[in-house]
C-alpha cells in the first residue's frame, strides 16, 4: 500500500468537499437567514474540511501517481468514508444541530443518495444548509470519485480500477476514450440533464430555490426535499409527472448516453438490461394501479396511476420522493414496492438497488443449471448483449447476491436488539431502505416519517449499511482485510 498516494488522494478529495462548502456559504451569506447561522455552521466546516485537506495531501507529496487496484479499493473506501464523516460537520454547527452519529447518518444519506433523514422539521432547518444537504446528493449521484477522476486527473492506469469500485460509474468496456474523458463526458451529460430538470420544475412553477433542491435529488436519485411532505407539497399532477421522467433517467446507465452522443445507435438496440427494466416497471405500475383501484385507495383513475408509476420510479430508481403513503397499501402493492426496491436501477445509472443486471445474469444461469440437470454435457454460455460471461463473474453475482442476503438477515437482527421498539417489518424495513439506498422503509420509518429517533448505535449502524449499499459491499469490507494495507 502506497499510503502516501493515499493520503494525498483524500487530502485532494477534502479539499474539492471544501470548495462545495464555500460554494453553499456563498448562497448563505446572500440569504442572509437571521436567526440559523447558516453562514457561520458552513464556514467553520469548509475550514476544518480544507485544513485536514491541505494537510494530507502534504503528508502526501512524494507518492506515486499512478492508482494500483489495491491503493484504488483503499480510495474509493475510504473516500466515502471520510466524505461522510466530514460532511456532516455542517449539520452538526448548525442551529438548529444534529447530534454527532445523527449528522453522520444525515452526511450518509446525501453522500450516497439514499435520502433517508434523521431531521423531524425539515422545513425548520435554514436553506443553506438545505442546501448543502441538496449538494452532497448531487455530489454522490454520478460519484465524487468519477469527480475526482475528471477533473484532478491524477489515476492513470488505475483510474479503471476507480470506476469499477465506484459504483455509479461502471467502465464500457469497448470505449475507446481514456478513463479520464469518460469520466468527463458522464459529468457533461449529468449536467445537461441537471439543468433540464432544473428548467421544467422552474417553468411549472417550483420556487427557484425549491428546484435547484429537487433538482440536485431528482438526477441523483437521492430524493433529500425541502418539505416535510416531499413532492406531495406541490399538489402538481405536471410536477409530478416531470421528476417521474428524470427519475427514469437518472436510473438507466449514463454509459447509454454517452454512446448515443458518440452516434453509436445501435447500442440502445443491443443493451438488454434497459429493455427489460423499462418492461418491469410497466408490469409493476400497472399491477400497482390496478391494486389501487381495486381496494379504492385512489380516488379515480388518473390519480391511481399517477400515484402508482410516482412511488414506483421513485423507488426503483431509490429516490425516495413520495406523494403518497404506499405503506398504507394493500399487501400486494406493498410487496411489489419491496420487490422494486430490491431490484433498484440499472447498473452504471446513479440507482442503488443489487441492480437489474445482476437479476438478469442470475435468471439466465439458473436457467443454464437447469438445463444441465438433464444435458450435463451441453455448452450453454451466459451472455448480456451478446457477450458471454465468464464463470468467475457468474460466480462473483452469486457471492453478492448471497452477501446481500446475509447483511439484510444479520442487519434486521441487529436492528431489533437496537431498537426495542421496532416490529419485524419496521427492522426490516429500515435495513433494505439503507443497503438499497432507497431512503423511505416500512413501519415505524416509512414514507411519511423519518429515521429521527432512532438512537446512536442505530444511526452509526445504517449509516455504514448506506456506504456498503452504494459501494456494493465487497469495496467495504475490503478495508477490513490485513492484507490490503501491507506494505509493497
């Protein structure tokens, strides 16, 4: 381990955290809100974020630039790590203050656009720190690491190792640019769609500050509001409909988009993983809307499907926004938003979830065992977009998808022994909302209520279930092997 390299990459990753901060202290002076002290909670929190910064990437002069696999894992791990930890100084100088495992939760939450919050008021809490709070959603969405790559530029050979360890920004293999213009053009189309959403919301009537807000967790898929009843405040059918379109969005592979700016058609026809996802969420609202109607938890038609394709985007793409409470639905409608955000988005795509990909192989290799258990001498080859998969990734989805498995089992048990007063469901719930990143869970932390009171050790315990979740697990617990931090 060069931990040299290593520092000097966290110092440069603090530092760009810091000038986010600057940018929200900018907003706060300006708003200049008289009795929170936005100003003040940001400004003290860019001086610690830039100095802890600037003195590890001191300590860091003299390392390698070039990012090996092993110095990769270690960054992308730990950088989220620190991310959250710092990010959460804001909340903690703030008035009204988080307590410290709180703020760290709420820090998580934005970093990995889960949207699950430990604030009761929201709409109490001063709008630079709203802000701020919008800000690390954003960040998180497409991945501070891929920002770290596009714009520092320091990863040479191993900025792949980067993308594939972060993982909103998987590597098309086949791309013909270097890992830095990749990384850049996915920031470039994340912007334009950024500022797309941004002019619809504002020309349908959404305060401009409001926007900017919802914005920053529409494209993010993180789904952080400034009001307490979420999307629902707005009482907009138009709204509604506008952030459903770039929720979608935000849930595809951005690697789509930059193959159709580079011309190259006939990747959206190859890609199957888009197909079928698109396919799935249609069978999901459909049969969600047709629950509605059925137990007239809607009051026409019109509304049943807008309510029913909003909290399904919104919660395979692990959003979060909600207009209504799906947690008072009938059990089949409830069971179909676990099923959801169980699946999450596409990989590549700023969603959480295991991903439709994963499903996809899965199914296909099931079904090539099957086959086998009467012609054992058969060939089949997996393949996703004609391209056949080899044993070692087959069995690497097995692995993830049995560790998820396990983590939701072991993280529901550790759930009840924290937290008395949860059920089952409520445990449960707020295990996949967190690993998932889908922010809103079951019970006593679904839709229409938040994580607030939940104790310390429960909100330190969540919080690190969001890191695994957006960093797909294996990244995390990597830090915790001897062998990863030994010396070359």
């Amino acid at each position: 381990m060069d931990y040299r390299q290593l520092s000097r990459a966290l110092g440069l990753l603090l530092l760009l955290m810091a000038a986010s901060m600057v940018a929200c202290l900018a907003y706060a002076v300006y708003d200049n809100e008289p009795h929170y002290a936005a100003d003040r909670a940001l400004g003290l929190s860019a001086l610690i974020t830039a100095c802890a910064g600037g003195l590890l990437a001191l300590l860091g002069r003299g390392g390698s630039k070039e990012i090996l696999r092993r110095e990769a894992i270690a960054i992308v791990g730990l950088g989220w790590t620190v991310s959250t930890l710092f990010g959460a100084l804001p909340y903690y100088f703030a008035s009204p203050s988080l307590e410290p495992a709180a703020a760290i939760f709420e820090s998580a939450s934005g970093f990995t656009t889960t949207g699950a919050s430990a604030i009761k008021d929201v709409e109490i809490i001063p709008r630079g720190i709203l802000l701020w709070r919008a800000t690390t959603q954003w960040l998180g969405g497409m991945g501070i690491l891929v920002l770290f790559v596009a714009v520092l530029s320091m990863a040479g050979a191993g900025s792949k190792s980067l993308f594939r360890r972060e993982s909103s920004a998987k590597f098309s293999e086949g791309f013909s640019s270097s890992m830095r213009d990749t990384a850049i053009r996915l920031w470039q189309i994340y912007l334009g769609l950024s500022v797309a959403c941004f002019a619809g919301l504002v020309v349908l009537g959404m305060p401009v500050f409001d926007a900017v807000c919802h914005t920053f967790a529409t494209i993010s898929t993180g789904g952080f509001s400034t009001k307490n009843t979420s999307i629902a405040y707005y009482q907009s059918a138009a709204i509604e409909w506008w952030i459903i379109l770039f929720m979608l969005l935000g849930a595809i592979s951005f690697m789509l988009y930059a193959w159709l700016i580079a011309r190259r058609w006939s990747k959206w026809n190859q890609d199957e993983e888009t197909r079928f996802y698109l396919g799935f969420l249609a069978v999901v609202s459909v049969s969600v809307t047709a629950s509605l109607m059925y137990h007239a938890q809607a009051s026409d038609f019109a509304t049943a499907l807008r309510n029913a394709v909003f909290q399904v985007v919104s919660i395979s793409s692990t959003t979060g926004f909600v207009t209504a409470d799906y947690d008072k639905w009938s059990d089949f409608a409830r069971i179909l938003i676990v099923a959801v955000m169980f699946v999450g988005g596409c990989a590549g795509s700023t969603a959480g979830g295991v991903k439709v990909s994963r499903l996809m192989v899965f199914f296909k290799n099931f079904r090539r065992q099957l086959i086998h258990t009467f012609r054992p001498g058969q060939i089949i080859p997996v393949r996703i977009n004609g391209v056949p998969l080899s044993d070692s990734y087959l069995a690497e989805v097995g692995l993830f998808l049995a560790l998820v498995g396990f983590i939701v089992a072991l993280g529901s048990l550790a759930m009840a022994a924290l937290e008395p007063g949860f059920d089952l469901i409520s445990s449960f719930g707020a295990v996949i909302a967190t690993l998932f990143n889908t922010g809103p869970g079951l019970g006593a932390v679904g839709p229409s209520l938040t994580f607030a009171d939940l104790g310390a050790p429960a909100h330190l315990l969540l919080s690190l279930l969001m890191i695994m979740g957006r960093l797909e697990i294996l990244a995390v617990l990597a830090l915790f092997v001897p062998q990863l931090w030994r010396k070359y």
